[in-house]
C-alpha cells in the first residue's frame, strides 16, 4: 500500500534531518523524503496521513522488553505487549532469554519469531541465553541459535559463578562475531539484596546491593575484555562509578557499549517512599549522585541508549511487601516519554534546538547502532518503521489506559510529556490514536 505523510516535522538523527518533511511509502519502504508539497505528482496514495503539529521519528528500536512468551502468559502475553509496543511508537524490540523455558534451543527461538511476526506489529529480535539453562556452566550452541535469529547472547539477570565460563563465552563470541550482553553484577556482593546499600536502605531495614557489586564485575569483564578482545554490550548500568570505568575502556578502546533504565535516569532511592513495590528494580534505584552521573553520561555518550527495561510483573507478585516483591516494571509505553523528560531537563537548558533530536537518538539510531540491527533511521529505501507523536501533548500514566497487562510502574499518576499519535510497521498502520 503506497501512504503519504505530509505537514509533519520530521526527526531522523541517523541521517541529520530535522525540519519540516513529506514522507512517500512504497511496499513497505520509504520512497521518498520531500520538502511539504512537493510529493511526485504521480505518487498515487492509497492512504494520506496530516501530521501537521506532529512529530515523525523512526520506529523506537527498545534493547529490553520482555514479552513474557513462552512461560510467563499469567504476566503477560505477546498480543498485550505488542500492542504496548505500539501504543508507544516501539517497533524494534530486544527480548531477554528468561524465558520459560529458556530460549537455549534454536526451536523455542524460532517458535517466538513466529509468533511475533503473525501479529505483524513489532519486529521482535530475541537475544538467545549464553548458557544452557541460564544456570552458567555449559554453554549453549551459539551457531544454531544465531541461524534461528539470535542477534546477541545473554544471561539476563543470572550470574555466571565461574569465570573460566565467562572467558570460554568470549573467546568463542570473540572467534565467530558474536556480542555478548552482559548485565554488571557480581554473583556475590549484594546477593539476596534488595535496595540501593545506603542510609534509605538501612533507615528502612532493607538488605543492601552496593555499588561495588556493579563495579567489581565491570573490572572482571574488561580483564577478559582485553584478553580475548571480545565485544560486550553493558545492560542496564545503575552507578556513577560504575560509568567512570566504562568511560575510561570506551577510551582506552575496548568494544563496549552500555544502556540505562529509562526510570533510572529519572528516580533515585528516596522514590521508594514507604516501601512502594512498584519502585522496586534490578538493579536498584540508586543514590541521587548516580542519578545524575547517569544523566551526563547520557549527554556526553558513555551511555550509548535509553531502554525500557519493560518487565510486567502481575499483581499477584508487585503487591507484596517491598522485599518479597518481585522487581521491575511495564515500561514500553514510557520510554518515549521519559526519553524527552530527560532532554527537556538536561538538554534544553544549554541546547533548546537539539533538545528533541538528542532524546530520539537515544531510542532509535544509537540502539540500533549498538544491537547490530538496521533500523531506527528513515533513509530512502529503509523499511518504514515510523512514530508519530505529539511533542506538545500531556498525559498522565493510569494503570487502566496502559495496555500492557503489566500495570505497574512508579511513575502511576505522573503527567508525561509526549503522545504517540501513530505507529507504522513495515509501511502499514499500527496503531492510531
């Protein structure tokens, strides 16, 4: 179906355009950028879309959203958080390997490839688990689950106890080309923890998850980095001392890459007020320094993308007391959002005028970039992958408009700034508003 778009702003930080565009969609792909009006008179839309006072980006490329399939339909099935997805304009999606069971064998990856692609929505790229089982001794056939669609391997959130697995895991990663995406945390320090180690944690009688616990890992990885020269792209990064060593690898020209929690750059520990279960993550809010520190490390690139770290939890497991409930939080639906929350505050100050195109590069081209995956630009000939959002709108975050079944987040009744108008997937309408 060819789609024109006209009277929209658009923002395509791959390709350095950021003004007022018409966009031409052919089977699938952008046929072409225009100044408004000036379309190819012969350019016969099936469909026209006004997006005057709208925003066009590219799809949002989101490096962690568990789907929740297989194992886990209780939380959440892969209809509720695809339509999430595209509720909030993602259409490049980074699932984790914590499934169940595990997706440590080529059939249960391709199984979910399947399933994601018969809902024609999101483009679903599955990371597949570094060891069998997740359990961190034998490591998996990384061959075959590359061929099944792997485009990294991951432990989530499981430790590898023995580091000569760890060092086996590079070296082969390192022979065939494989990225390894490995979360920071030591197997030991903070183990059982359950908030930031600090003055909140002990005034609240809450176990403690030091800094150390990040830091100590990042100092163990970069060793096997620099011995076996694999790649390692860091998930989730919390502290502002573990930033500092990943800056000083990223100069000293180790391939490293990192991300960040889009509430992590928002929240700190005092946002667990009264034991709010809806605040609890892995890893933990953390102090307000490590807040910040992650803020300007955003601005001036340690950190290589914002994800949404969307974990749905049921209410079965959030609304439990602080320390049996289980961390995380729906967060597909926000990231555009928080992304430009953070450009506004951090950004806008100094440089108004790139305040916008910094926060959609975060969430687009640079995750791209980091993931292998060639998506998040709008260049001539690329799959149209699109979000049209209004960048003036303001709404507030209620549990029952959020349509991931995934409810719970601690920005519940936070006035967000930035709505999705509409999703386009592969040339063809997603989601309107």
């Amino acid at each position: 179906m060819k789609l024109h778009i006209k009277n929209g702003h658009l923002v395509d930080p791959a390709n350095g355009i950021d003004a007022k565009k018409d966009i031409c969609i052919a089977s699938g792909k952008i046929a072409g950028i225009h100044a408004p009006g000036g379309a190819p008179a012969d350019f016969a839309a099936a469909k026209v879309i006004d997006a005057s006072g709208l925003m066009i980006a590219p799809g949002l490329v989101d490096l962690s959203a568990r789907l929740r399939e297989p194992g886990y339909e209780y939380k959440a099935t892969l209809e509720s958080e695809m339509q999430a997805a595209m509720q909030g304009g993602v259409t490049s999606l980074v699932c984790p390997p914590d499934t169940d069971p595990v997706l440590d064998e080529p059939g249960l990856v391709e199984m979910l490839k399947h399933r994601a692609k018969s809902l024609n929505q999101a483009h679903v790229y599955p990371l597949g688990a570094l060891t069998v089982g997740l359990k961190g001794q034998a490591l998996t056939e990384m061959a075959e689950l590359t061929e099944a669609g792997c485009i990294g391997f991951s432990q989530a959130s499981e430790p590898i106890l023995d580091t000569n697995v760890l060092l086996r895991a590079m070296q082969y990663a390192k022979t065939f080309g494989y990225p390894l995406w490995l979360r920071p945390q030591d197997a030991h320090l903070g183990s059982g923890g359950i908030a930031h180690s600090g003055p909140i944690a002990a005034r609240l009688g809450l176990s403690g998850i030091p800094v150390i616990a990040e830091t100590v890992a990042l100092h163990t990885i970069f060793e096997l980095m620099r011995v076996t020269g694999a790649r390692v792209h860091l998930c989730r990064m919390s502290s502002a001392a573990g930033l500092e060593l990943v800056r000083a690898a990223k100069q000293e020209g180790l391939p490293v890459t990192c991300d960040v929690g889009a509430h992590h750059i928002h929240l700190t520990e005092m946002d667990i007020g009264y034991f709010d279960s809806n605040a609890r993550m892995l890893p933990p809010l953390r102090a307000q320094r490590d807040r910040d520190a992650i803020r300007q490390r955003l601005l001036d690139g340690t950190i290589d993308a914002i994800c949404s770290d969307h974990t749905p939890v049921d209410d079965d497991e959030k609304l439990l007391p602080f320390g049996e409930a289980t961390p995380g939080a729906t967060g597909l639906e926000l990231l555009l959002s928080l992304a430009l929350k953070w450009a506004e505050e951090c950004v806008a100050p100094t440089a108004p005028k790139q305040a916008i195109s910094r926060a959609i590069a975060k969430i687009t081209t640079d995750a791209a970039r980091v993931s292998g995956l060639a998506a998040g630009q709008l260049g001539v000939g690329s799959v149209a992958d699109l979000c049209l959002f209004d960048p003036a709108a303001r709404w507030t975050v209620e549990a029952g408009a959020l349509a991931s079944q995934g409810k719970h987040t601690p920005f519940l009744g936070y006035e967000m700034l930035g709505q999705v108008k509409a999703t386009i997937v592969a040339g063809h309408v997603a989601f309107r508003r």
